[in-house]
C-alpha cells in the first residue's frame, strides 16, 4: 500500500516539475504562483503538505479555463478528502508512509481508506493528467512533468 500511495500523491496534479513561462492569464499566474505547493505533492510526507497541495489545486481550478477546471477540482477534492479520511479514520500520513498503526485499524477504517485511495487514483488518470499537461503547456507555455 505504501508503494501505491506514494506513487498516487506523487503524480497528483503531475506532482510538477514546472519549467519556462508564458501565458498571462489568471490561471497562467496560478500555475506558476503554486510552483513550489505543487512540487510538494511529490514530496509530500506530512498532513500539512496534503493540505497544501490540496489548496494549491484549489486555488487553480478556482482560476482553470473550461477544459480543465473540473479535472483540477476532482484533484482537490481527491486530496481534501484523503486527508479528511486519515483524520477520520485516526491516523497520520506519516504513519501511513511508514505503515505504523496500521494495526489498530477496523476493517471499516480501512475500507475508508482504500475507497479515498481509489478516489485520488480516479481523479489523477492518465486521461485527467495528459488533458491538464496539455493544455498548461498550450496556454501558459509551462511544462509539467513528474519529478
């Protein structure tokens, strides 16, 4: 599970790398404003830096042009609920990185989790990420690709 989750936060919103710039539109300024909340998505180890990537995509989709706002709000929401779902179920990022607690999980918290994992998956398909990287890179001239 560690693997996986690593692997779903890790190309979340293209867990970016963002180079050149372009583009002057509010979305273009966002993209490029959120550079280092997005590169966290990659790195992310701690509740906080789900959060923070949850609202750097927030704070996008709340400025994404019609091809791509509801693929940047189904990110947030995917990221907000995932960290909402830790809370609820009691445990950590952390200790889900490092599979610690796991133990006194029920098998509903684990349901929890596995159907946010899903989710998060479902929001990020390579559908959702090409259509995203495309059109950052079309509009803004900004390249995203995995860290």
């Amino acid at each position: 599970m560690r693997r996986s989750l690593g692997a779903v936060v890790a190309t979340t919103a293209a867990a970016a790398v963002l180079t050149a710039c372009g583009g002057d539109s509010p979305y273009c300024a966002t993209i490029r404003d959120t550079e280092g909340q997005l590169r966290a998505i990659g790195n992310a180890a701690t509740d906080a830096d789900l959060a923070t990537a949850a609202g750097a995509a927030q704070r996008i989709a709340d400025v994404a042009p019609e091809p791509v706002d509801a693929d940047w709000r189904g990110i947030a929401s995917a990221l907000t609920s995932f960290a909402e779902t830790l809370k609820t179920v009691g445990i950590t990022y952390q200790d889900l990185l490092a599979q610690q607690n796991l133990q006194d999980l029920t098998d509903d918290d684990r349901a929890k989790l596995t159907t946010s994992l899903e989710q998060l998956r479902q929001a990020n398909s390579s559908t959702v990420t090409t259509r995203i990287n495309d059109q950052v890179q079309d509009e803004c001239d900004i390249v995203i690709r995995p860290s």
